[in-house]
C-alpha cells in the first residue's frame, strides 16, 4: 500500500472515531452513517470484523439499545477491542442501500450484524439484546460459533444436544422465534420424556411441551413440582401445561361443532376421553374451566339444552368462564338456534343480559353480547326489545371500530412522523 493511501485510510479513521455517537469513552465506540465503501476499506486494512447495528429512528428497541446498553462499559471494552463499530440509519443516505443488501439478513429492527472486509455476513442478531446477551453472542461468533456454522451442522445431520443448544441460541439472538420453536420441537420427538429431568434438555426443549396427549405433557404435568430446579417456579410450568390443555379443548369444541364426519367425531371422542383423564387427575389452575366447557359442549351436541343452559349459568356463577367470551358467545349463539321452548329461551335471555351487564364499562373494548340479546328476543316475539338491542349491539361495535382504527391511525402517524 502506497504512503497517500495508507494517510487516506488514517484520515478516514480518525472522522469514523470523530462521528461517533456513544463518544462518553466508555461505550461502543460508534462511526454513524458514514460512507460503506470507507468502512470496508477501513475493515481490510485492520483486518477486522464490521458490527453493524441496523436501526431506525422510530424503532423504540433501538434506542432502547443505543441507551442502555451501548453505552455500558463492558460493552464497550469487548466490541472496541474487536470490531469496526458502525451503525446505519437504514432509511436514510446509505442506510437505505445496505437496507437492500442485505435484506436477508434484516429481519426487522434492531438487526446486528458482523460483517467481513469483503462485505459477507458471517452473523446476525436482531432485537434488543440485554449487555451480557449481546457480548456472549457476538464472543460466541468471533470463536467461530455463528448462526450460520450451528445451521450447517444441524443441516448436515447432526442432532446432539450441544448441537442443538448451540443452534437454538443463534437463532433465539437473531429473533427467530419460529425457527427455534421448530428445531425445539423435533428434538423433542428424539428424546424420552425422562431426559426432560436434565437441566440443559429442559431448557433447550422444556418450553415446547404443551401438547396433552403426548408422553411429554404427561411426565410434566404429574412431575411438575421437581421443575423448580431448572429455573422456572410451578405457576409458569402450570400456566405452559394449562396454554396445551386449552388449545386442544378449543380444537374439540371447534371440530365437534362443525363436523358431522363419523370418523372425525370419533377421533374427537377419543381425545375428549384422554383429555378428561389428565383434567380430572391434575389440579391445575383453570382447569375446572375446560371441564366445563367440554361438559357444555357435550350436552349441547347432545341436544339437551336446558342442561347445558343450567350449566352455563352454574358456571357463570363459579366464576368458571369469566374469561371465556368467544366460547359463551358461540356457545349461546348455537343454543338459541335450536331451541324452541320459551323458558329456555327467557332463561337464556336472563343470563346473556347478566353477562353484558358484568362487561367492562369501556364500550369500545368490550365484548358486546347484544346480537344475541336481539336474537333471544326475536325468537321471543319480543320485536322492539329486538331492534333496540340490534341498535345497541350496533352502535357499540362502531365505537370499537372507530376506537380501534383511531388507536392504528395515530400509530401510523407517528411512524411517519418520524421518517
């Protein structure tokens, strides 16, 4: 390299350090927004690695990063020593041709980003990042333990449980939830329930345990009090195990209601009956309430619909399905379809007026039972009750949309504000 251009390299350092944002001498030593082919150049003759952050100036976790966590000492100390520091507005100047770049690699904001002198991405990091999250992650890389050499060995067959750890962590740095969920859940298919006692197998796959009917949920749910020990306490195991327990109550009474397939509702059945087991077996909080679901739904399908009436205000009364708007209103919806008998209906009538009279006093948010209060009282003869409650339904359904859309309108606003 000639003299003049080893002064130009020089030169265009000492502005990169000169633009630097977090320049308190503690931080990240930032260059911000500065021409890419200089950093490239800067890169080469360094012999380092680019760290990228990718930002935006309305994106609430990158100032959450740039003022929290870049400027923490520690942060600074590990990224100084080891990378070219820069950060691009990715909708301005040449933020906005690295935005098309590497729009593979820029899943949203903020992305992290290590990149060669060459300009090749060897890895990536998205969201915010907590300091020491952020240091082991990028540490991890320069060992040469990225994103992208944890995916080749997992796509080369491997399936150990070092491999596997090493993979979900890069993916869960560079926020991509779906993928991790995904290769928790097939290693999940490898290993019997027991390895689920193994600290770093509950905490690679622990997560992904949530479906009733496997060998997995039912180690979890009747060994759930020894799950303290790997980090989580009893309530959340409880609330992941309740999450599974309602999904699949949910799919029951989805299916059961639409179908009329013999073969369908028998598979249904033989879930029910499994599901039924575990719920009558496990004192799990809110599990009263998918018994009482499954118990509604079975006397609806059955038509006997006083009873499920009966049940539906029992349960009301118990507080069992006080967070349970969509299936009650399904639920009342199905039943004042088919029945006929007048105190039935009146009784339903009653019992929807007391379940809109306990909705929360802020209209434009509230669940509005007010189509099926009209219903109730045409199937009565009830014309006027009907139109006024019609009225009703109708005029509180357009506060919500017009609250809904104002709420979005001004996010907008605000997003473009900012640009």
């Amino acid at each position: 390299m000639n003299l003049r251009a080893t002064l130009s390299l020089l030169f265009a350092g000492s502005l990169l350090t000169l633009s630097a944002q977090e320049d308190a001498g503690k931080g990240i030593q930032f260059a911000a927004n500065e021409p890419w082919q200089q950093i490239l150049q800067q890169a080469k003759a360094q012999n380092r690695l680019i760290f990228m952050d990718c930002y935006t100036v309305w994106c609430g976790p990158c100032k959450g990063l740039s003022e929290n966590i870049f400027p923490q000492e520690k942060v600074g100390e590990f990224f100084n020593a080891n990378f070219i520091n820069v950060k691009y507005d990715m909708e301005k100047g040449d933020g906005k041709m690295l935005n098309e770049k590497y729009k593979e690699n820029i899943i949203g904001y903020p992305t992290l980003l290590l990149i060669d002198a060459d300009g090749k991405v060897v890895h990536q990091m998205a969201g915010y990042q907590e300091a020491d999250a952020l240091v082991n992650g990028m540490k991890a890389a320069l060992e040469g333990n990225t994103l992208f050499s944890a995916r080749a060995r997992y796509e080369a067959g491997a399936r150990d449980l070092q491999t596997v750890a090493a993979y979900i962590d890069a993916l869960n740095g560079a926020a991509q939830t779906a993928a991790v969920n995904e290769i928790a859940r097939d290693f999940l298919t490898t290993i019997p329930p027991e390895r689920l006692n193994e600290e770093e197998v509950w905490r690679v796959a622990g997560k992904q345990v949530k479906d009733p009917y496997s060998e997995h949920y039912k180690f979890v749910i009747s060994n759930r009090s020894s799950r303290t020990r790997f980090g989580g306490d009893r309530y959340a195991i409880e609330a992941q195990l309740l999450s599974g327990m309602q999904q699949a109550v949910d799919e029951i009474v989805r299916v059961t209601r639409a179908s009329t397939n013999p073969d369908t509702l028998a598979m249904m059945q033989e879930r029910e009956t499994l599901l039924k087991d575990l719920l009558s077996k496990h004192a799990v909080r809110e599990f009263p309430s998918c018994i009482a679901k499954l118990r509604v739904n079975d006397l609806l399908l059955a038509g006997n619909l006083q009873e499920a009436n009966d049940l539906l205000r029992a349960s009301r009364e118990l507080g069992l399905l006080r967070y349970q708007n969509s299936f009650l209103a399904d639920t009342y919806r199905l039943l004042l379809e088919r029945a006929r008998d007048k105190k039935l209906l009146r009784s339903a009538l009653a019992e929807l007026n007391i379940l809109q009279e306990r909705q929360p006093p802020q209209v434009e948010f509230a669940h509005n039972y007010y189509d099926l209060i009209a219903a109730a009282n045409d199937k009565l003869g009830q014309r006027d009750a009907a139109r006024a409650a019609r009225e009703e339904f109708e005029r509180r359904d357009n506060i919500r949309k017009e609250r809904v859309a104002k709420i979005f309108g001004k996010l907008l606003e605000s997003k473009e504000e900012t640009k």
